[in-house]
C-alpha cells in the first residue's frame, strides 16, 4: 500500500482490457502461426501448456502469464512486435521487423548466388 504523502502516482499510458489485450496476443500467434491444429503444437512446444490452454490463447480468449508472453515473445516476431508496440516501443518493434526482413533478405542472396553458381 502507497502511503499518502500527496505524491501522485503516474498514470498508465496502457488503455487496454484484458480481453483487448488477449486478443491483440491471439491475433500476433495466429499471424505467425495459423489457426490451425499445428498452431497450437507450436504453442504447447515453445511454452509446455496443454493443448487447451494454446488454442485458448490462439483464439484470444485468454491472455498468457508473464512468463509464458516471455517465452512467447522469444519464438514469435508478430507477439514480440505486439508487446513492444503494448509498451509504447514502436522504434523498437520496428528494429525486430527490419531485422527479420534483413535476415530474409540475405537468405535470398544466398539462394540467388547458389542458383547463379549452378547456372555458370
């Protein structure tokens, strides 16, 4: 409990309900992921829940604990994006999109220079 000594605590930048906040989460998992049944394999993999509670996040019912948005957030871009956007970090979601994007561009060179290789 805060003593009252007249300092006002800052108010949160977050306006989100708990419904508003799985359903962002949901919909970043099905971004990556699908809807599908293997969607919820990945899920129960990456985290260890069972296969109720991934589909629960999945569909946006549900919101995982902190250490399952963790564990989460270290497998899937689009919930890492989500939660850096939750936290007002948008430089930083954009730095994770643009180092997946260089990373797909490199893969792509590197597919380009093998077909090149093989072609001469």
């Amino acid at each position: 409990m805060v003593p009252k000594s007249g300092t006002r605590l800052p108010k949160t930048r977050i306006l989100l309900s708990d419904m508003e906040f799985a359903a962002a989460i949901g919909n970043a998992l099905k971004e990556d992921l699908g809807g599908s049944r293997r969607a919820s394999k990945s899920v129960m993999a990456w985290t260890g829940v069972s296969d109720h509670t991934a589909r629960a996040w999945i569909n946006g019912h549900v919101s995982p604990s902190a250490v399952h948005m963790i564990m989460l957030a270290a497998q899937c871009r689009p919930v890492m994006r989500v939660m850096l956007q939750l936290t007002g970090n948008d430089v930083a979601a954009l730095a994770v999109e643009l180092e997946a994007i260089e990373n797909a561009l490199e893969n792509l060179l590197k597919a380009a220079r093998r077909l090149r290789s093989h072609g001469s």
